[in-house]
C-alpha cells in the first residue's frame, strides 16, 4: 500500500496544445485533481488552530469572517490576517492574492452603499 507521501512525490506534467507535447516536468508542489485523496488534504489542516476569528474551509478555499464594530476588532482581524499568512508559509502553501476580496456587510456600516 502506498502512503500518501510516495502518492504526492516524484510526480511530473506535460502540456498538450494542438497535439504536440511538451517535455515532461517534475511537480514540486501541490495535490493531483480530480483525486479522492485531494480534497481531504486540504480539509484536515490545523489552520483554525492559529486565527481567533471564524474560518470556512472547502477544498483550497479559504474565508475568514468576523464582526468588526470597533478599533480593537479591526486589530484583532488584521492579526488574524498576519497569521494566517505565517501559516500558510510555513506550509508553503501560499494564498493567491489576486482571488482574495474583502466583503462589507451590514446597515449600520458606512462602506456599505
């Protein structure tokens, strides 16, 4: 029986465009798609371990909400924010930045329009 290690290592790619083909590439990171393994390696991670506020997971997918109604709520998120970073560092598995949003919800909140 395989382990998940020797499922994630020595791994390679090749690209397919019009019919010609690359050369085939090792992979350095990441988890196969379309895998039944894939999903769960990013589910159980102890990143709520690290962060105060509230998370919702799926996948590769990652948000972050808290109810910021004061100076101190706002320093709380933003240190949750920073260890969210270190985390994901350290398990080099780094956020895009370009797909990160910030939502406003709320009547009493004047960025909300």
């Amino acid at each position: 029986m395989k382990s998940v290690e020797n499922w994630l290592s020595e791994r390679k790619q090749r690209v397919v465009l019009g019919g010609e083909f690359s050369e085939w590439r090792a992979i350095l990171s990441g988890v196969p798609q379309r895998s039944v393994l894939g999903p769960l390696l990013f589910i159980i991670n102890d990143i709520d371990d690290h962060v105060n506020s509230r998370l919702l997971k799926f996948n590769d997918d990652t948000k972050i909400y808290f109810k910021v109604n004061s100076p101190e709520n706002i320093e709380r998120l933003r240190e949750d924010l920073y260890k969210l970073v270190s985390w994901s560092k350290e398990w080099q598995m780094l956020f895009n930045i370009q797909k990160c949003k910030v939502m406003l919800l709320g009547y009493d909140n004047p960025h909300v329009k």
